[in-house]
C-alpha cells in the first residue's frame, strides 16, 4: 500500500471495486443480468482509472460473462442480429482490458475466452449469412489462441488439461469455418483425448459432439464412431441439457443425425 492520504485513498477505491465485482458476478449468478450488466460496466470502467491489472482483468472478465449470458438468451429468443452486437461489445472491452499484461493461469484464461469471443461471432455472422466474411475474426481467434499457448506452460497438471481441452477445441472451431475437416477431426479428438481425463461434464459432451460434427464431414468411415460418440451425448442428455450451449448443440446434432440416416 502506498503512504499518504492519496495512497490509502486508491486503496481504498481499489477494495471498493473488488466489492462491486463480487456483486455484480453474483448478480449475474442469479440471474439478474440487467442490474449485472449496469453495475458491471460502472465498475470496468472504474478501473481503467488506475493502474492495477489483476483488478481491471478480473473486472473485465467477469463483465464479458455478463454479456454472454444476454448474447445466450438474446440467440435463444432468435434475436440473432442483437446478440451479434452483444458479441462485439464484449471485444471492445477485451480490447480495453490490456490482457497482454496478463500472466500465467490469468493469461491463458483471458486469451482463450477472447479466442472464443471471435469464434462466436464468427458462428453467428455465418448462422445469419452463409457467404459472410469471417476472415478477419478466425485470424484474430488464432492470434489469440498463440497468447495463451504461450502462458500455458506455467499451469498445474489439473488446469492444464481443462485449458489444453478448450484451446484445441478452439482450433478445431477455426478448422471446420475452413472447412479442413481432417484437422478439426484431429484438434476436437485431441480436445477430447484430453477432456477424458476429467469428469465426463459439458465440456466434455460439447466435445464428442463436435467431434462427432467434423467426422460427419470428414469421411463416411468414421460412422461407427461417431455413433459411440453420439451413445456418450445421449447418455449425458438423459440428466442434463446443454444450457446456454443449446443453440450450438442443436444445429451440430441435426447435422450428425441427418447424415447417420443417410
């Protein structure tokens, strides 16, 4: 802590803000995204004021969950097009948050949910117009996805799976807008491979299911497997749902069931 008043004073504001981070998550936790989203972005842009990373990166990143959460139920009523202005608000404030100051565990983090962020949009730009541009956010996605791989060495075992999981998984994504359906196939099993070596759970659903999408693709050899994939996805789906990834799920399961009737 810094001496003097001014230095007690931005302390001080600094523990104000962690306390109105916690609120605004748990507003959000609940449900109650509006009161999230006003109190949230107020409390951002607080921190951009002053010189503390960690603050302004926790801020920043709980503040782009909020926003998905909105973008998630704006594509579940078919606003389409409002939930695509969500997804790039949400870049604006990766791109005010200076992740690149970010190190270790909060660096492969921030990268990947920005990697994810641009996939996303990329996903619905395409789900509006099959022709549209998407050049600009796979390379982005990429660029992102080198940050994190970056920092990834500095992480324990157990993060280090959930994390590896989600960055091939994330190439994948980039490979199937490409349309290399052999790599993806390669990156979501790699993805998967890795995933397996936690509890089965929605990532790991997500996954085989994507899997299952890009083997479709790939070659009609791969039927029997993506069957078994498809035996895991539906053992799963008898207790759970695929909550605010429904939207995604569905469209891959029409395509995987349409060509295993085919």
């Amino acid at each position: 802590m810094a001496d003097g008043p001014e230095g007690v004073s931005t302390a001080l504001q600094l523990e104000f803000i962690r306390a109105d981070i916690n609120v605004f998550d748990l507003y959000r936790r609940v449900g109650r995204l509006e009161e999230a989203r006003i109190l949230g972005e107020q409390t951002f842009a607080q921190t951009l004021s002053f010189e503390d990373a960690e603050v302004t990166h926790r801020a920043g990143n709980f503040l782009t969950l909020v926003h998905s959460a909105e973008a998630y139920q704006l594509i579940g009523e078919g606003k389409l097009t409002e939930a695509l202005a969500v997804y790039r608000v949400i870049g604006s404030t990766f791109g005010q948050m200076g992740i690149e100051q970010a190190d270790g565990k909060s660096a492969v983090m921030l990268y990947l949910n920005q990697a994810a962020n641009y996939l996303n949009i990329a996903d619905l730009a395409r789900d509006m117009d099959a022709s549209a541009d998407i050049s600009s956010e796979l390379k982005e996605a990429d660029a992102s996805i080198e940050g994190a791989q970056y920092h990834m060495p500095v992480l324990d075992h157990q993060d280090r799976l959930v994390w590896m999981a989600n960055l091939y998984a994330n190439l994948a994504q980039i490979d199937m807008h490409q349309q290399d359906y052999v790599a993806a196939v390669f990156n979501f099993m790699t993805a998967s491979i890795i995933s397996s070596q936690t509890d089965y759970s929605i990532q790991t659903a997500i996954l085989d299911l994507s899997l299952a999408e890009a083997m479709v693709h790939n070659s009609p050899e791969h039927r029997d497997e993506v069957v078994r994939l498809m035996g895991n996805v539906d053992a799963y789906l008898e207790e759970h749902d695929f909550g605010v990834y429904q939207h995604k799920a569905e469209k891959m399961l029409t395509t995987i069931r349409q060509n295993l009737e085919e």
